[in-house]
C-alpha cells in the first residue's frame, strides 16, 4: 500500500477541521493531478484506519447475513452507503449512512478518519459525504455483526456496552430483530423510524413512528409533525391498540419503561427467520417476515388499517367502532358537543356529559371491555397498585375521569389514571381490555341485555364460520384435480367408500375400528391443514420421502416455519398471525391421543375469539407415510399429490 500525501491529509483534515474555507483549499489540493492513495480494501466484517471500503467493495457479516456496500435504489444513479440482507433474492435495504447526501459518482470511499469516526469521502471532489460522531478512540475498528449492526468499537473490546457507536441507534426507515424504538433517558437519545422519500429515494420522508415517553408510554405515526395514528401503551401482552400480537408464536416483543430507558423491541424465537419492521414512504407501518420457500417478502400486518386507527377519529368521549354505521358513538352519559356537525362530520367534534354531577357522591364507573385504551401521554403510572387501590385514589380526585391495570398479565395489576378528556376511544372487535370511566349513577345498569346481544352476535358469526369451511371444502371437492378420479358432485362431504376415507380416519377408528366425536374432531383437524396447504393428505410425501402431510406440518411447526405451509396462491390475501392460529388448532384437532383433543365447542371458541391462549400441541397420529413399493400393479404406484384448485370472485363495487 503506497502513501500519498495529498488524499490523507484531506481525509484527516476533513474529520477535524470545521471550516469550510480549509475543505474547499484540500479539495483544490487533491484535485491537481496528485496521485490518490489505494486504500486497502476489506472483504471480511472489519475495517481498520488503515482501510477502506470502495465503491464496488463490501463487509459480509460473520455470519454471512448482511453486507454493506455502494448502491443505487430503481434507476437512480446517486450512490448511497447501505446495508442489506446477504442472503435474500431481493435487494432490501435496512439502513442508509447518507440518505440525504448522495454522491453522484462511484468515487465514494468508507474509512476511518483521524479522530476514530466512520467517514464516507468522495474521493473525485475530496468532499465529505456523512460521517459517525462519536468520542476520540485510541484504536477504532468498524465492524459489521451478523444482527445488522454497524458499530465502531475498540480494537480489543467487544463489549456491546462499550461500543463508540452503532448503526442501531441512528435507524432509517427499519427495525430489525434486537434493535431498540425509543429512548435513552439519560443521554436524551431518541431512536425512531423515518421512511424514505419514495420507494426509490432513501432521502428523509415524511413519514415517522417514535415513542412518546411521557406518562404512560406509547408510540406514535406522524405525517410530519401531525399525529396520525396511535398504538396505545404496553399493556403487558402487546401494545393496547394492537391485540394481533399476542397470538403469534414466531415473536418474543418487549417493552421496557423505567428511569433510564423507555424503548420497544422485538426478537425471532426462530433466529434462522428474517422480519423487519418497516415505515413505508406511503405511510403504513408494516411488518414483514421472509417466504424462503415462496421468495417474498410476507406481510403479515400493518397499520393504520382502517377508519377507527385514524388518530382521534372521534373525539373527545366518542368511542370508534369499525362494525357501527356510522363508526363514531358517544360514550354512555355523553352526547355529541355539536349535533349537526358530529352527523355531518363523521364524529371528529366530540361528546360532551349530557349533565354534571356531585362526583363526591353522584357518581360510579362504566366498565367498558374490549377497549383501545385512550391516549395517555398525560396520564398518572403507578405499577405497584392494585386496581382497587387504582379505583380508590381515582374517587379521591374530582378531576379523574378513568382509570384502568396498567398491565393485564395474570389477572392484572398496576393503576393508570387519566385527568383529562378522554381521546382516541377504540371498541376492538377482539381483545383490548377493561377501562372504567367516572359517569352519572344514573347512567349505570345490569347491561345483562348488551350481553345478551354480543353472545348471539358470535353465535351467529361462528355459525358463518363453520358453514363457510364446509362449502369452502364441497367447492373443493369438486374441482378437476391433476391424475385423480373424477368426483362424484352428489357425494356427501366425506362419502361411504374407504377411498374416500384414507387420509382423514382418526389413529384408535383406523386401528381398532372405535369412533367417537373425537374421530370427527380428527378429520375437521386434517380438512383444516388441506385448506391451508392446498394439497390432500394421501398421497402427500415429503421431499424426504419419510413423512405425509401431517408429518410435514408437525416439522415445520416445530421448527418455527409453520407460516411455510400456506399455499402460495393465498399468501397475499391472509395475515399470518390468523393462518399460525389456524394451523394451531388443526394440530390440536390430530393429536394422537383422543382425549387431547378438544371438543367442538372448544374447537369454535378458538376460532371465534383472538384472545384465546392456546395450548401448544402435541405430535399428531400418522406423522410417518408409508412410500409404497413401485410396481407394475396400479394398486401399488404411489399416488401423486394434488393440488386443490380454488377459484376466488373478488366483489367490487360499481
């Protein structure tokens, strides 16, 4: 490696000197035909002071996971210093040094300068492009991790403690597994997503989701610096708005609040997965998880998704509920502040309290469930109360208008008070939690007859539920299959004939000849997967050849990859979190033992209700298939696997 005066004086000098004057004269010098320094290139994770990364060149993490380099996002030709996932087919980008200063020639140059910060140089102009700000180190290395990090650390310190800086704390538009959405309280530092400009500009965009820390935390969407939609707080089980999250099995999430911190971040229970969580240039938070067998980027949520997400859709006192027509109602005791405009409007003006009312003896509280806890930014936290202690201190206090458990793990605990109007009221569908809210005494009552209306409601809906899986089979049934018979249109759903029966027999009828429920419960559980995976259980075999299609689901659900089993056809019309659930209580449905499995009652109750806690399931019966011995005999040759074809009408309207 030859050294050459001109280029490292202007690399040293441009880290150290802030005149702009002194930038301009080196780059005059370094512009006059001086030869430039070659820089040594790196291949490996790990750049030195004495190193560089150049257009063209790369880091591979450890792993093999990540690489960082030059890019140029669509068809633009400014340069940019990214990193993105090694292994994956499609070029994704988590992160971008100099999103909003890109060079416009392949000259760039990634160093360490002289003061231990990460420099990008473009070497043509000898400007400088972006650079890390960090203290003095003695003997910095840059080092790319396998999690997606890049940090800047002491040559002989690995201590994530004592890292100079990290990527991870200056993200761009994605939040990887391990990362931390939120804030250092002791630094000030506040992480948060922005999105890119548009799909092929990584410059700043409008678009940001960050965490508000004061009073009961949580985060938010900004367009700009309007809020848009909000998440609601941790509630111990997921974030309030966002109930989804609890039920899937491929997730660890995590919220930290106290003295020193207050951050959001998430890990895979599978570390061989890839998720991200994304804000879009278009506004929509959006998390993704990697189809390794399909090649896609799978979304399995994002929000805001509907009408009722938009932030304070209703008002103050007005409750949001994506199933009423009109979506906006005044809480019970409260009445729209303008009545032409709350019809007109959709709701945005309000309630107001129909009458005052002596809240030292007057008064009770509305136990509303189900509930989107309202904004709480300027709400009181005590975790160490009971929600009695909670009630108590709220009917001490005239200005309390609603309390609730900050944390509704193991029956609940924790206070949080609100002393203000209540905004950003949401009825979820499914999930959510108690809130009890200070109204009239007149205004309390039995509400055995809501109860009433809500039990019919999910009988009717379950009811829907079963019949649509029914006709969803028949349908199936009848289409042309690849090398099968031709199937018989008045066949009952399973008919007579033990053709018809292989595949779907429960282990003790196959076996012993002994039916009972519980033998249905079997076959529902082997439909339900067919469903789900496109293809019958006889004659499926694994690409091993050893097992059938409830053996190949039992692997993969073990393995953490049950998403892998949904057809392709179907994967971008079903949130995975349902289809996990669903291949979750199809599993229970098999399992080997007929006293596992569930009843049919408690079969509906899954299906009706998102916030079941299900039981994890044990190894279904037949896991293992029988390849049979290829002969001349037609009786004998191995049945192909079929592919259930299923035709969709999409409904427009005109």
């Amino acid at each position: 490696m030859s050294t050459i005066f001109p280029l490292e004086r202007v690399k040293n000098e441009l880290v150290s000197s802030s005149s702009p004057e002194q930038w301009k004269s080196m780059g005059r010098l370094a512009r006059k035909g001086h030869s430039r320094e070659k820089l040594a290139a790196f291949h490996k994770d790990t750049i030195t002071p004495t190193q560089a990364v150049r257009d063209g060149e790369t880091l591979v993490s450890s792993g093999g996971r990540f690489e960082l380099g030059f890019f140029s996002p669509g068809n633009l030709k400014n340069r940019y210093v990214g990193i993105w996932y090694k292994q994956i087919t499609i070029q994704t980008v988590v992160w971008v040094a100099n999103r909003d200063n890109p060079l416009t020639n392949s000259s760039g140059i990634l160093t360490i300068g002289g003061k231990g910060n990460l420099i990008l140089l473009n070497e043509a102009e000898a400007s400088f492009m972006w650079r890390s700000n960090q203290s003095k180190a003695d003997n910095p290395v840059a080092q790319l991790l396998d999690s997606g990090n890049l940090v800047i650390r002491e040559a002989n310190d690995e201590d994530p403690e004592n890292y100079l800086w990290q990527s991870f704390d200056h993200p761009t538009d994605t939040l990887l597994p391990g990362m931390k959405l939120g804030w250092n309280l002791k630094t000030s530092m506040n992480r948060y997503l922005t999105s890119w400009k548009s799909e092929d500009d990584p410059s700043t965009g409008d678009f940001s989701f960050r965490i508000d820390p004061h009073g009961f935390p949580e985060a938010f969407l900004f367009n700009r610096l309007v809020r848009q939609y909000r998440s609601g707080p941790w509630n111990g089980l997921s974030v309030s708005g966002v109930p989804q999250m609890k039920l899937n099995p491929m997730f660890n999430f995590n919220f930290i609040s106290n003295q020193e911190e207050v951050y959001y971040s998430f890990s895979l229970k599978n570390k061989s997965l890839a998720s991200r969580l994304l804000m879009n240039h278009s506004g929509q938070l959006q998390r993704y998880i990697w189809l390794e067998t399909s090649h896609v980027w799978n979304l399995l949520w994002y929000l805001p998704k509907d009408q009722c997400d938009n932030y304070r859709e209703c008002g103050a006192y007005g409750i949001c509920d994506i199933n009423a027509s009109p979506v906006c109602k005044c809480l019970k005791g409260f009445e729209p502040k303008n009545p032409v405009d709350w019809y007109l409007s959709g709701g945005s003006g309000g309630c107001i309290r129909k009458s005052e009312f002596d809240c030292q003896k007057s008064y009770g509280f509305l136990r509303l469930k189900g509930m989107k806890l309202p904004d709480a930014s300027q709400s009181f936290v005590d975790k160490s109360m009971t929600l009695k202690e909670c009630e108590a201190l709220c009917r001490n206090n005239c200005s309390c208008t609603a309390y609730a458990n900050s944390d509704i793990t193991g029956g609940g605990s924790g206070c949080v008070i609100w002393t203000s109007d209540l905004m950003d009221l949401r009825e979820l569908t499914e999930g959510g939690q108690d809130l009890y809210v200070r109204v009239a005494a007149s205004e309390l009552d039995s509400g055995k007859k809501k109860r009433v209306v809500e039990i019919v409601s999910v009988a009717v809906g379950v009811g829907v539920l079963l019949v649509g899986l029914i006709v969803f089979f028949i349908r199936k049934k009848k289409t042309k299959e690849r090398g099968t018979r031709e199937n018989n249109q008045d066949s009952l759903l399973f008919g007579n004939k033990k053709d018809d029966l292989d595949g779907y027999m429960s282990p003790e009828y196959a076996m012993d000849g002994l039916f009972s429920v519980k033998s249905d419960i079997f076959s529902f559980g082997v439909l339900v997967l067919e469903i789900i995976s496109g293809k019958k259980n006889k004659g499926f075999y694994s690409s091993d050849k050893v097992l059938n299609l409830l053996g190949h689901v039992w692997r993969l659900w073990t393995e953490g990859k049950g998403i892998e089993l949904l057809d392709s056809s179907m994967v971008d019309s079903c949130p995975t979190y349902e289809v996990l659930k669903c291949i979750q209580i199809g599993l229970l449905c098999l399992q080997e033992r007929a006293e596992d499995r569930p009843t049919i009652s408690s079969v509906i109750l899954m299906l009706s209700s998102e916030n079941a806690i299900l039981p994890q399931p044990k190894k279904p019966g037949f896991c293992l298939g029988t390849i049979p011995i290829a002969t001349e005999s037609s009786s004998n040759k191995r049945e192909p696997s079929t592919i259930n074809e299923v035709t969709f009408t999409k409904l427009e309207a005109r």
